[in-house]
C-alpha cells in the first residue's frame, strides 16, 4: 500500500487540533506539522491539544527542538531548517526540486518531490516535471518507495502516478482546500477517505 503523507495548512484555524485528531482515528499514518509563518509556542499550543498517542505518527518542519522535546515521529528538512538536532532518532526527510537532488539526499528516510503536478495551494507554482522525466527516473530506480510525489495532487491526478514509482503521495490543498474551517470538518474527513483508496 503507497503511504499517504498530509500537510497542515499553513495557517492556523479554530478546532484545528479536533480535525487532526479525527483523521488519525480514520487511520492517518503520518502528518507533517507545517507552519512556516509560526513560532514555537503557537506550535506547542497546537501539539498540547493533539493526544500524544498520534506524537509519533508527527513530523515537523520548524523548530526542531519541539521534535525532541515532545518525541515526534521526525523532522522534514528545508531551506530554513537544513539541519536535523543532534542525536535525533525520528525519521529524516526533506523536499527535493529536481531529480538530481533526489540523489544527493537518496540517505534520508524519504523525500519529497515537487512540484509534480500545477499546485492546488500555491497560485502560480507550476508543474515541474514532464511525464517522460519521470518514467526515466522511475526506470532507473531514481524514483522509488522513498520518494513522495508532492503538488497538485488530488482525486483527478493520483491516477496519472500510476505508471511511476512513487513509494507514495503528499496531500495540502486536496484536503483542506483555500480555507479550512471548523465547520467544514465533516467535508475533509470524507475527502481524506476518498484520497485514503486512491492505490
């Protein structure tokens, strides 16, 4: 079964904390807490109302010291935060752009690649690889099951990853949409179910 990775809004919303902890009843195996316009404590406020059984299925993208702090699943390494704390025992991953990253970081526990298709959240972020771009790499083992397809991906484009060997996929603006709200809880929560049974 291909994994199936969320992405926070980045924004954050009312009963926010609630929405989280339903989708990891319905069976979300790994959530990555991305905030990049927060600070530590908004972050904290956040994961203090999420049980800390759901902690280890966590991976952070900022302030890493909150990973060790309260034993999340990992960290996810970026521009901004390009190095892991010291004797970290999560898992390690980070986003890659072009196919020859892929490579330079193929020692990580698994990487994001994007943008695959036109981005749902980000107006204006454009598709980045061709379909024959990435059968290649697919054909080389470039593309494996410890890379994450990221970027436009919803119920319309998971088919179209079929052909490649993407060890799965990574959802933002499919689930939450421009706007999530409390009240839109029960319209995510069936989104999720529906991206769920993709593979």
């Amino acid at each position: 079964m291909k994994k199936l990775i969320v992405i926070t809004s980045p924004c954050f919303f009312e009963r926010e904390d609630v929405i989280l902890s339903h989708l990891f009843k319905e069976g979300m195996q790994c959530l990555h807490l991305r905030k990049p316009d927060s600070d530590a404590n908004e972050l904290r406020k956040l994961l203090d109302r999420i049980p800390d059984i759901y902690y280890p299925k966590i991976v952070l993208h900022d302030c890493f010291g909150l990973a060790v702090e309260y034993g999340l699943g990992g960290v996810h390494l970026n521009r901004r935060n390009n190095q892991p704390p010291d004797d970290f025992a999560g898992t390690i991953s980070r986003s890659c752009h072009s196919i020859g990253e892929l490579g330079q970081f193929g020692k990580l526990d698994y990487l994001f690649l994007s943008p695959i298709f036109e981005s749902i959240s980000k107006e204006g972020y454009g598709s980045g690889f061709k379909p024959e771009i990435l059968k290649q790499a697919s054909n080389a083992g470039i593309i494996n099951d410890k890379v994450i397809a990221l970027g436009g991906i919803d119920l319309t484009t998971l088919p179209l990853l079929r052909p490649f060997r993407f060890g799965g996929t990574a959802v933002l603006g499919a689930l939450w949409g421009n706007h999530p709200s409390a009240d839109k809880e029960n319209s995510i929560i069936t989104q999720y179910k529906k991206l769920q049974t993709w593979n």
